[in-house]
DNA sequence: CGACAGTACATGCATACGCATTTAATGTCT
DNA sequence: AGACATTAAATGCGTATGCATGTACTGTCG
C-alpha cells in the first residue's frame, strides 16, 4: 500500500468518526426536542422554544431585551420577534417600551407566564431526565 | 438545615447539570446544522436534510424505500415524502414502483444525484471539522 | 444643525414542517 | 371469496421559520 493511500485511509477514519458523532448529536437532539414539543404541547400549550423563552426571562429577570432572547434561543431575529408576539398574545409577556433607547423593546413575563413557567419546568425536567442518557 | 431541604438541594444541582447538558447539545446542533444549510445551500444548492437522503443512498445503495430514509433523517413521514419529491423534481432521485409491495416506493439515487453527493460531500465534511470540536 | 450610516425590531413573502386525512394496496378472519 | 383492520405513501391545511426589506430611532461626521 502506498504512503498517500494509508494517509487517505487514516483521514477517512477521522472523517468517518465525525459523521457518526454529527449523526449522534442530530439524533440525540432530535429525540429530546420532539418529545419536548410534544409533552409541553399537550400538558402546556407551549411549544420547546417558547418554553425556552420564559425560562430565559423568568430566571434573568431583569429588563431583557428581544435581542438578548435572540442570543438565548437558537432563532433568528425574525423568528424572536414573532415568538415574543405570541407569548405577548398569549399574556405569558408583555412588551414595553425602552426609555433609554427608543428603537429597543422590554420583555418581562407576567405572573401568569411565572406560572405558565414553573408549571411546564416540571414537565421540561421530566423529559430531560427521560431523553437525555 | 432540614434533611429534605438537603435532598431537595442535591437534586436541584442534578436537574441543573441535566438543563445545561441540553443548552449544549441544543447550542451544538444549532451551530453545526445552520453552518451546514447555509453552506451546502450557497455552493450545491440543496439543504442539510436533503443531503443526508442524498448520503443515506448513495452508500446503502441497495433499494431503499421512502419508509427507511424517515427513519434515517429526523423528519415525519410527510416530510420525508415531499423531500423525496423535492429531489426527484431537481432529477437527483429517482422514483420506482416495488413490485413486491406495491403501497411502497424504491427510492433510487441517478447519476447526477451521485455528482452532487460527492461534490457536497466535500462541503459537508469540511463544516463538521469546522464546527465539531 | 442636517445628512447619512448603523441599529432594533416588525413584517411581507416563500418555504419546510407536523398533524390529520386520504388513497391505494396488503393481510387476516370468517 | 368478501368484509375489515392495517400499512405505505401522498396531500390538504395550519403554522413556524429564515431572508429580505421596511420603519423608527440613534449616533456621528461635516
């Protein structure tokens, strides 16, 4: 065998063990955040990302503002906005106004999304405990 | 302090070990799979979902029903149907009646599809060296 | 001060998803 | 063989997402 191809062996080695730790984590994540989706849903009527949403305001709960969220939950700006609408609609929120910088928004939970929170963190700690390992 | 305070602590402090093991794992995925959409998007024009079909048959080049692929790829079965119908319309699949069972369908990579693989390929293992470690 | 680049959030639009249902074929039980 | 439950895949429908853009505000530079 040929100096190159041992090399080419040993980094499809490499290579291959990458796939498979890519396919775990996708497999792993997929598992845990179905299930999270689907028992928050149902027990709840929220979904992961909103649950991830409170737990980020009810624990930080200082004046986060909707970029702070962007950083927090995986989700684009856009998509942000839109889960804050909800949440707000919902009356797990509230939106308000920044004096400081008037292009920036607020976001605070309300008693009722403290509650909606510690609720579904029950249900959230239940599915980790289950998914994960 | 009460004993039950005490049980009550440690399990918090497990709970919290389970919570930031999922913000990883959660962090993780996101990284890797939005580099990926992103990058196998701009240079082969296909989705990250799209190339793992892609990959599942190229290499398990036996027939391979559409049943088989959901199981591969997170997706639902609907998902996985129009996926398929996806890569079938961009000529990259391919397609075919099961004689044996006539309610399925072979799902078969072409040519082209195998070019893409390959090409896409080399994106895809350069975005896990990348983002993986 | 006034124009203009930059920032924070909202929104129009296209798309991919999951759930529920439909359609077609298979297998089973009498 | 005929009725009925079961299974594979397709499809209608509602919704969440990302990208691009719009809108409102800030800060800077001339």
């Amino acid at each position: 065998m040929p100096a190159h191809a041992k090399l080419v062996a040993v980094s499809d080695v490499a290579e291959q063990g990458l796939v498979e730790e890519w396919h775990e984590l996708l497999a792993r994540y997929s598992a845990v955040f179905s299930t999270l989706e689907c028992r928050l849903q149902e027990r709840h009527g929220i979904g992961a990302n909103e649950f991830e949403a409170l737990e980020r305001l009810a624990t930080c709960d200082f004046k986060c503002r909707s970029a702070d969220l962007t950083g927090a939950i995986h989700l684009s700006q856009s998509a942000t906005s839109r889960l804050v609408a909800r949440l707000e609609k919902e009356g797990l929120v509230q939106r308000a106004l920044c004096d400081a910088d008037r292009r920036g928004i607020f976001v605070t939970i309300t008693d009722a999304g403290q509650e909606k929170y510690l609720a579904a963190k029950q249900t959230h700690r239940e599915v980790l405990n289950e998914t994960l390992r």
